[in-house]
C-alpha cells in the first residue's frame, strides 16, 4: 500500500492510534430532535450502527431524510439529543465543543458541495490553512506538505493558480487535499459532486476510490448521484430519519430508496 503521508512531517500530533479491534463508529440509539417551539423535528429517529476502518460508505436518501444532520453528527460538528457516539472508542456525546473541535482536527478531514475554498487564493495557500493551526510546523514545512499532497492527487502544476482559475473537478480535488493534510483517518462529503458536471464527476469518484482502495481512508459521503453511490462499498439508506437499508448490493439499496413503506 502507497502512502499519502509526505516525507516531511506535516502534523505536531502522534499519528492516529493503529488500527485497533474497536470499530471506528459506533452510533447506539443516536436521536436528533429540533426542537423548533409549536413543532420538534424528528431529523434521526434512534439509529444504531457500526462503521469500520477502511470502509466507503455512501448515504443516500430522499431530501429531508436527515443525511446532512447524520454526517454532521457523524463528523461531531453536530451533538445528537440522545443516545451514544463512539468515535474510535471514545464517547463523543457527553464531549465540550472544544473537545470535539479537537477530535475534528485530529480524525476527520471535510469536504463540502460548494468546495468552500478561499477565492484570490492559490491551490497551494488553501491547502497549507489547516497546518497553520498545527503549532509545531514552520512555514517551510507547511508548504512542503501541501506540494507533495497536491501533486499526489495530479495537481502539482496548478499549485499557484487561484480557485477561480481551476475547473470544479480540479477545485474539488484541492478541497479534498486540503481535507486530507491533517492525515485524518475519515474523509467525509456532503454532496461533493453536487456541482459538478459528469465528466468532471468522474476525476472526483476516481479520486475518493483511490484514497479509500489505495491509502485506506474510511471514507462516509452523502450524495445524490447513482454514479457517487455505486463506487462505494456499503450504501445506508435513510428515509424520515431511519435507516431503511444498509447493504453492500447496490441495486438493492437503489430499491429500497424507490420503495413506499406500507402505512
Ligand atoms: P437531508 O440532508 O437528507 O436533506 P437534513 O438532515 O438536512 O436532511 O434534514 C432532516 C430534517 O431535519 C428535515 O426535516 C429538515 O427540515 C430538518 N432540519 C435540518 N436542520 C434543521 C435545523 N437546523 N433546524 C430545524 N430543522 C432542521
Ligand atoms: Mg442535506
């Protein structure tokens, strides 16, 4: 197995604990409930569930179905209302907001629909960002980090043109570089070819199969894109904040998705 990981050393953190026999995910009875006044918002009725290291994972669902407040809740941005999240053994519910923003930095790199990348910035500069919060890395090292990292994922000629001189598969691809140069051991992704047309799609999903196939990145993504889905492993299905299926055969998943529960 190649490694992302550059030569130089780009995190003041100890790499993440080796793999280890307890589950990277483990949600037991996880509940969000927005409590809106006159009305509260069922978003995830209790989910339990397990994701491994290693695994790609796709959520899928009809709009409304609560797959942005499942991976939100999966990437700690979100507290559920009740119910136990282990990430990597350790109860992340029960956690401060400094406490999760911690373990964000340290496991999970993000990736969004609309890239959110600084605009009259370079492909380089974007990237370097996250290190600049790692205390222990000089500007040198931070700029080596991220040249290395984009030219692994084919971007080593563009490092000095702004996001607005990049198509939305090469600025997706940036975003996924700047995700990634923390060496969290998740990636996940909101929609990340939501804005994207299919042939630019296809550098991205080539992309999110190499990190997980080739480097062993558990990746967990939401989409509405067959093409998206199909090239992960293991497809959730959500409907009304439920999972109504979880299977590693995609047509079947496809199938529930087009299903209508009885009642
Ligand atoms: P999806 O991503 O599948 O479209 P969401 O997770 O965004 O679904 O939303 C699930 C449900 O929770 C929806 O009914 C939505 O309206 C509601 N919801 C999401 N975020 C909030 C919020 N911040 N406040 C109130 N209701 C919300
Ligand atoms: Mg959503």
């Amino acid at each position: 197995m190649s490694s992302l990981q550059p030569e130089t050393d780009c995190t003041d953190t100890p790499s993440a604990t080796p793999a280890s026999e307890t589950p990277l995910i483990q949600l037991r009875d996880v509940s969000k409930v927005y409590d809106l006044g006159e009305v509260k918002v069922e978003a995830l009725r209790p989910i339990t569930l397990t994701i491994d290291r290693g695994e790609y994972v796709a959520l899928i669902g009809p709009s409304g179905s609560g797959k942005s407040t499942l991976m939100n809740t999966l990437g700690c941005l979100d507290r559920p209302t009740s119910g136990s999240y282990l990430l990597d053994g350790e109860e992340i519910v029960d956690m401060s907001n400094d406490q999760r923003a911690r373990i964000r930095n340290l496991q999970i790199g993000f990736v969004f629909q609309n890239f959110n990348l600084l605009n009259r910035t370079s492909a380089l500069e974007n990237v370097e960002l996250p290190l600049l919060y790692a205390k222990h890395i000089t500007a040198r090292q931070r700029h080596q980090c991220a040249t290395e990292l984009l030219e692994k994922i084919g971007l080593g000629d563009r490092l000095d043109h702004h996001t607005s001189q990049l198509s939305g598969g090469q600025q997706q691809r940036v975003a996924i570089a700047r995700a990634l140069v923390n060496e969290p051991s998740i990636l996940m992704a909101d929609e990340p070819t939501g804005n994207l047309d299919t042939r630019t799609s296809t550098e991205v999903i080539d992309l999110f199969r190499q990190l997980n196939q080739e480097h062993g990145i558990t990746v967990i993504l939401v989409t509405h894109d067959q093409d998206v889905a199909r090239n992960a492993k293991r497809t959730i299905v959500l409907r009304d904040g439920l999972v109504i299926e979880d299977t590693a055969d995609h047509e079947k998943a496809i199938e529930a998705l087009h299903s209508h529960l009885p009642g």
